[in-house]
C-alpha cells in the first residue's frame, strides 16, 4: 500500500516545491502555520498547489484533525515543536541543516549559522525520525562535506543541495 504524504513548513513552502519537481510528486497534503503576511512570503508554487492552514501554535487536536494513519510526514521548514503524543502516534521525519551525528551541541534553530560562527571544518545535514526529545530521533540519512574557506552564502547553497538530495531519496523509497 502507498502511504500519503503530508509535508508542513512555517517559513516559505520552498524546499517542499523543490522536493516535489524532483520526485515529479506534490504531498496529499501541504500544511503550514498562520502567521501574518509580513513575516513571510509563501513560494508561488505552493499558493498554485494549495495549502492548509493551521493556528500559529497548533493543539494536539488541531495536528490531529489534519494528520492521517499511515501517511509519511515530513517536517520542511517547520519550526514548532511536535507535542510527544503526536511523534509517538505518526511516522514523522524533520530535515535539520547541522551535522548533529558529529556535532550535537548543532541541535535546534539555526544550526548552520551557529556552525558557520563557530568555524567548523565541516558541515552537514540529517534527516531523523521525529521524537518528543528535539533533534533526538533516529538518524535516517545524513550528508557533510568539508566546508573550511566557505562564505555563508555557499555553506546554505550546499547545505540545501544536500537535503534535497538526502529528502529525494528517502521519499523515493517510502512513498
């Protein structure tokens, strides 16, 4: 049987549109967070495809009335914490931009700024099982390159390139 796909992103729905033209396949489902107009702007590509919206702080019961059993969630950009109930209820996995495999201290927002400050010899990106620890869950991919000599700008490029690789091929084979 194949599973849904049900992507959520709090910032531009960007990586989900770029993820969807590799895999010539949107998500069932594209869910995001209110927030006011001014705080961000939504890829023309997701406002074509259509999104659902949910309280900028969602519930249990408000993930729950948009969540189904058996999808494939994916975790793009969203910046809320998922409550424990709801890991422990549905397959989840978030995308995070710092090498937590070798740098744990990358767990969090804004690991690839904090790594870049930090001088780092190397950087990465993971994708993990969501769990109700942040940044904790199973590791199910991971990619890192030397990143010494880079300007912040390369290091979001690469580490972009990276996650849509690593978001391709994990999605090829669950879907």
């Amino acid at each position: 049987m194949a599973h849904k796909w049900i992507a959520f992103f709090s910032q531009t729905g960007a990586e989900i549109a770029d993820i969807s033209e590799r895999l010539e396949r949107w998500p069932d489902l594209i869910i995001t967070n209110k927030r006011p107009d001014n705080l961000r702007t939504i890829d023309g590509r997701i406002v074509e495809y259509g999104y659902t919206e949910i309280p900028n702080k969602p519930t249990v019961e408000d993930l729950d009335n948009v969540l189904q059993d058996n999808a494939i969630i994916t975790l793009n950009g969203w910046l809320r914490i998922m409550p424990p109930i709801v890991c422990n209820k549905y397959l989840i996995y978030n995308g995070h931009p710092g090498l937590i495999t070798k740098y744990p201290e990358l767990k969090g927002k804004d690991p690839q700024k904090r790594a870049f400050e930090g001088d780092y010899d190397v950087a990465g990106a993971v994708i993990h099982k969501v769990t109700a620890e942040l940044d904790e869950g199973r590791i199910i991919s991971e990619e890192y390159f030397n990143c010494s000599g880079l300007s912040l700008d390369e290091l979001f490029r690469i580490l972009k390139d990276r996650s849509l690789y690593m978001w391709t091929n994990f999605l090829k084979e669950v879907l």
